[in-house]
C-alpha cells in the first residue's frame, strides 16, 4: 500500500503518530524534481484527508504584491489577496506563520468560508522570496497551535527545496 493511504486510511491515533506519518509521505509524493503545482496539489489532497477537522487546506502562491489561489482542498476561495491583508496576506509580509485561534477577533480576516472558526497560515520562503503561503481552516475554534505551525513548516520547506517553479 502507498505510504500515502496509510495516512490517509489512519483512525484515531496519537497527534505525534499523525504527523510522523504525514511527513513521510510527504517525502514519498514529493522527490526533489517534482513541479512544484503538482507537489502543491498532492500536499493538499494529503493533507486535507489525513489531519482531522479542516474545512479547507491549499496553498497561494505569489505573483508580485498578490497572493493567488493555487492548488487546494475545500470550498471555492476567494482569487486574489493583496500582500499584507488577511492572514495569508500577513504572514507573507511577515515571513512568519501566523496561528489564529479565533477568526472573529483578528481585525483583517478575509472570510472565503462562513464556516471557519481558526485559521493557520506558514509561508513557503526560498532565498529572500516568500513564494507563497500554505493555508489550512478549521470550523474549531482553536484547531491550530505552535507544533501544528512547525509541522507546516517542515513540509513548506520540503516543497521548496524540493521542487522548481
Ligand atoms: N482567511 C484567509 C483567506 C483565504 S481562505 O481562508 C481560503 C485570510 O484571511 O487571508
């Protein structure tokens, strides 16, 4: 069985486990090589099927100082946001994941999904660039934390050191 259906078959099991097993096959459905929509796209199918209560999971990338919709799982989102708005459009500008434990109370949250309650969003830095930026929605009021962020954050960097534009 593909190390992917492993995960995605999993049940009930230790956060730890879950994110153990996602990174490996991470590593399995990306070699370095691969195009980088398609690395983007199986990512977010992986993700989306393997970590609990998400609503949405996908990635935008950057075309000059706008963030544009790339591949995703979940409902249609919103095309285009200007870097610095919204959480995606922050922690581009950061450079930093930004973890929002409440959507209601972060004052510039674009809402593409009524049905979002948290949000975490970790942008994918090449070199001086930040080429894009993996965004995950729950409809759970504080879904994402600080390990859910470094999680991302490894596979963000997987992505990027493994893949060309
Ligand atoms: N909520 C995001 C917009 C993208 S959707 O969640 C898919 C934001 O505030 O940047």
């Amino acid at each position: 069985m593909h190390e992917a259906t492993l995960v995605v078959a999993g049940g009930s099991i230790p956060r730890a486990e879950r994110y153990a097993a996602i990174l490996r096959a991470v590593e399995h459905l990306v070699p370095s090589g691969t195009d980088r929509i398609a690395a983007m796209a199986n990512v977010a199918s992986l993700l989306y099927h393997s970590m609990p209560n998400l609503n949405w999971c996908g990635f935008y990338r950057t075309f000059g100082d706008r963030l544009v919709v790339g591949p995703f799982h979940g409902k249609p989102a919103c095309i285009e946001i200007p870097i610095g708005r919204g959480v995606c459009g922050r922690a581009a500008l950061l450079r930093r994941a930004i973890v929002v434990e409440d959507v209601t109370t972060f004052p510039d949250h674009i809402a593409c999904d009524p049905q979002s309650r948290s949000e975490i969003v970790v942008p994918l830095v090449e070199g001086d660039a930040v080429i894009g930026v993996l965004d995950l929605d729950s409809p759970i009021a504080g879904r994402f934390d600080d390990e859910d962020a470094e999680f991302l954050g490894r596979i963000a960097a997987t992505i990027v050191e493994r893949t060309g534009s």
